[in-house]
C-alpha cells in the first residue's frame, strides 16, 4: 500500500507479510482428505454400479441359458421366476408362455408319433394354425388310406372268388377232358 504525506505525494510503500505455511498445510490435508472422498466414492460408484448390473445382467443371463436350451431341444426347462412387474419380470412371463406353447406343441407331436391324430393345439398364431392343419391334413390322409383300403380288401375278395370259380371251371374242364 503506498505511504502519502499530508499533501498526498508518495513517501513510499508499506509492506506486510506473514508466512502462508500454515494455510498451505492446511490446503495440503484438505486436499489429501479429498483425494480420500473422491478414492471412496469412486469405489462406491462402481460397487453399486456393479450391483446394479448384476442384478439386470444376471436374470438376463439366466434367460439366455435357457432359450439355449430350449434352441437345442430341451423343454424341460423349469419356468423362471418372475418375481419383479420391471421389464426383466415381463420378459420372464413372456419366455415361460413360450415354453408352454412349446410344450403343447411337442405333447401333440408325440401322441401323433404314436399314432393319435385326434390332437389339436389350443394356441394362437401361425405356428399352431400351421400344427392343426398338418393335423387335419394327416387324419384326411390317414382316412383316404383307411377307404383305398376297405376298396383294395373289396376288390382282393372279388379277384379271390374269380379266381376261385376259374378253378372250378378249370377242373370242371379237366374232369370233362379226361
């Protein structure tokens, strides 16, 4: 600050001064505190972020196994577990739906593989409008088979009496050579 006189001219400068050391240690474990803060919430930030993920990525993880499974043919996967109205329980009542659908659909192909053909799936969509009717196409086919049959039978006895009265009549005829 400058030193005037009475008339206002300069006479000099004042000069105070006192050391900073302690305000700069101060500064120094304030700023080592926060270094510590900001480690702490750093390491808060990714367990929570990882707990977060976890509890999304795992359900999602279990799904994914699952329809794996059913992909390579295995239906007897037991239904998961939708225990939350969130976007991941949603999709876990849509994949349980699907596996019974899926489930109905293989129940029907094996009463046809053993020969049952009075099935029908009880579903919507195309691929049971498409199961019902294959269904509808093999009991049609399976009847057309039961008529040629009845009609193969029908003739087989005709051709068997024909041929049995040509016998006759062939022996007849020897009878009458002799």
């Amino acid at each position: 600050t400058p030193i005037r006189d009475l008339r206002g001219q300069p006479l000099g400068c004042m000069a105070v001064s006192r050391s900073l050391s302690a305000e700069l240690g101060e500064l120094r474990a304030l700023e080592r505190w926060l270094v510590f803060v900001g480690i702490g919430i750093t390491i808060a930030a990714v367990a929570g972020a990882w707990a977060l993920s976890h509890r999304i990525v795992g359900p999602i993880g279990g799904l994914t196994r699952a329809a794996l499974r059913i992909a390579a043919g295995d239906l007897s996967q037991p239904e998961l577990s939708a225990a939350g109205r969130d976007e991941i329980g949603q999709m876990a009542l849509a994949f349980n739906r699907m596996l019974f659908s899926l489930r109905a659909l293989a129940d029907v192909a094996d009463r046809m593989a053993e020969r049952d053909l009075t099935g029908r799936i009880d579903l919507e969509g195309h691929v049971a409008e498409a199961f019902n009717r294959m269904l509808d196409g093999q009991r049609t086919i399976v009847g057309q088979i039961a008529n040629a049959s009845v009609h193969l039978a029908s003739a087989a006895a005709e051709i068997y009496a024909a041929a049995q009265q040509q016998e006759a009549a062939g022996a007849h005829q020897s009878a009458g050579v002799e």
